[in-house]
C-alpha cells in the first residue's frame, strides 16, 4: 500500500529524545527554546510561541488580538474544521468568503464582508499553498494565518508566518512533527509577549498573575522530536515538491482530472497534492478512491463537506450567515489527495500516475 502520509524520523531523534528524559526536565525547557529560535528564523520574524497543538495556536492568537462577543472573523468554509472552533472559541462571529481555483481563499470575496464590526481575518495556506497575502494584507485588518500545513512555505521574498500571527502544527502527518504541538509566530514584540503569558496560566513570574490564561505549553519531549527535522526541513520539502512536480507532469490532460497549480511568487510545501476530480471525469471522486485503494494506493479526502456543514454547526449563534460560496462547495465535492510524502518513491509515482490514468482513461 502506497500510504497517503508516512512519518519517518531522524536516526539523533531518539538520542535526543532519551537525552530529555535523562535531563529530568520534561516540560517546557530548553529544547522548546530552541525549536522557537529554530521557528523565527525560519520564518524572518523575531518571536516564536511554541504551544501544545495547532488549534491553541489558532485560539491563542486570536485571544492576544482581545478578539471577543461581537467582533466578525473572516475566513474560508474549506479547511480543517479547527480553523472554525478556534474562532468560535475566542467568542467571534464567523463570516465564510468563498475560494479561488487554488483552493485558498479569495481576497475579492473577503473584501465584500468587511465591515465595522470585522476585526481579524483568518487565510489558510491549504495543502501547503499561500492564500493572497498581497491582496489580504492590503484590507488593513489583522491577518493570523492558518499556516498549520504550511511550514517552509513563502509568498515572494517572505515567509508563511510574517504577515501577522503565523499559527503552526507539529501534528504526526505534517511536514514537521512533534507528534503533537504548535508554534505562533509574530513581529509583534507586544503580541508575542501576550502569548507567552497566556500559554502560561497568565503567569510573567511564579505566581504573579497579569491575565487569565491557559496551560497551553509544549513540552521539551515534543519539541526533542521537531528539532531533527527542522535541520532536515529544505530537503524534506524538496522532497515533496519534486514528488508533486513528477505527478503533475504524468496527469496533467487526464480527461476530468485538475492538477494543482503552482502560482507565480508563491512558493509550495505540498502538504498534500490535491487533484479535483470533476464531472467530466470517468469515475466520480470518491469510486476513484475507491478503485485506487483496491489498487493498493492510499488517498485523502481534505475536505467532504464545508466546515459549517455539520449538523452541530447549524443554527449556532456566532454562525449567523454561511453565505454563498460555490467554489468552496465545488472543492469539497471534487478535491482528492494522492501521497506525495518523502516516503513516496520514483516507481511509486509512476505507479499512482498508471493507475490513475488507466482508471480515468479507459
């Protein structure tokens, strides 16, 4: 089986794993410092937050923008559904702005449901991508990025991570994982210290309290697992988008199959390599999952309905309006991950681009 994510860690991972355990220092220490100083600089910003997972880092930052009952969120209905909770559990309203062909969200779409109330909004970088920073940055409005599948990412000359809040996860299938963590990072000298404090009960000194705040620290087992793999970041991204670039080249004119773009000035991760399978094609989405599976290969789903499409979203008060948003709900009917991971080998590859092809072709 030609699995749809692989995790494969460093041979130091262990030595420095047992190293931790034998320092007797297992929470938040000197190892989550070093991953953080790793995390700024990979990012060109001087603060990283490292947090216990992806979600906190989404939650936390929009509690250090003071962001509550009232205030209007903009993000896209296409993502991982944490980008909602996150929002919904900071006490903001949720406003959906449809996507572009790219899968990210549109800045068009984002413009039109800016109003007084609007106090953030929330881009993912899906599967890797950038949104439209350009364009996003240009509203005026706070950005906290949803780069959880995006480290390593850029958009021109500038990092995923550096155009407001950049929030990370360490999950076990992401390009860099710690099995479970997260990272924040910021310019923001006031922002990053807001951070720390709220990842830490609120506490600046022991027991002197400046806040309310959370338990939302990383320990240094988490971070020993990371930091082999920040060192090993450009080749395993690399990796992935040569892996993306062979995939491309043999389904690319697959009849009712779109490949994914590349965009000028935005630079890939390939978190996962997202293909739509459209009505023109063969087979529908999900019987072609069905098929490769059979054929021994491992597909994803990234995502079979809109976020606020779940039963236990409907009628919630801080989702007042979904809005219209058709290419959002054409992805989520369309969208069909094939492995692209490090793991994934040449005759892999070709193996996929055959098996796809002939399933589509005949």
């Amino acid at each position: 089986m030609i699995s749809i994510s692989s995790v494969s860690l460093p041979p130091e991972t262990e030595e420095l794993v047992l190293s931790v355990l034998r320092s007797g220092m297992l929470a938040q220490g000197p190892r989550v410092a070093e991953l953080e100083e790793a995390f700024a600089r990979l990012c060109g910003v001087p603060h990283a937050v490292a947090v216990n997972n992806g979600t906190t880092a989404l939650v936390a930052s929009l509690q250090a923008l003071g962001l509550g009952p009232g205030d209007e969120v903009i993000t896209t209905p296409f993502s991982f559904v944490a980008t909602l909770n996150a929002i919904l559990e900071a006490g903001a309203t949720v406003r959906f702005a449809d996507i572009r062909d790219d899968f990210t969200v549109d800045p068009d779409a984002v413009r039109a449901l800016v109003t007084d109330r609007t106090r953030a909004v929330v881009p993912v970088h899906l599967y890797g991508l950038p949104a439209d920073m350009a364009a996003l940055e240009a509203l005026g409005l706070p950005i906290v990025e949803d780069a959880a599948q995006a480290v390593g990412a850029r958009f021109g000359e500038r990092a995923a991570g550096s155009f407001g809040l950049g929030c990370f996860s360490l999950y076990g299938t992401k390009n860099i994982t710690s099995g479970e963590g997260g990272m924040v990072t910021t310019t923001d000298d006031a922002l990053a210290d807001r951070l720390r404090l709220l990842r830490n009960q609120g506490m600046r000194r022991r027991y002197e309290y400046e806040l309310p705040g959370h338990n939302y620290r990383m320990t240094d087992l988490q971070a020993a697992v990371a930091l082999p793999q920040m060192a090993r970041l450009e080749e395993i991204n690399a990796r992935r988008a040569s892996n993306a670039g062979k995939l491309t080249a043999g389904l690319s004119g697959v009849p009712g199959l779109v490949v994914p773009a590349e965009v000028p000035g935005r630079t890939h991760v390939w978190h996962q390599y997202t293909v739509r399978v459209t009505a023109e094609a063969r087979l529908d989405r999900d019987t072609l999952a069905v098929r490769l599976a059979q054929a021994g290969i491992g597909t994803g789903v990234y995502y079979p309905r809109l976020m606020h499409d779940y039963p236990c979203y409907q009628g919630h008060p801080l989702i007042p309006d979904t809005g219209d948003t058709p290419m959002a709900r054409d992805a989520a009917k369309e969208a069909l991950s094939l492995p692209v991971h490090p793991g994934v080998s040449d005759s892999d590859v070709d193996r996929i681009v055959e098996t796809v092809t002939g399933l589509l072709a005949q």
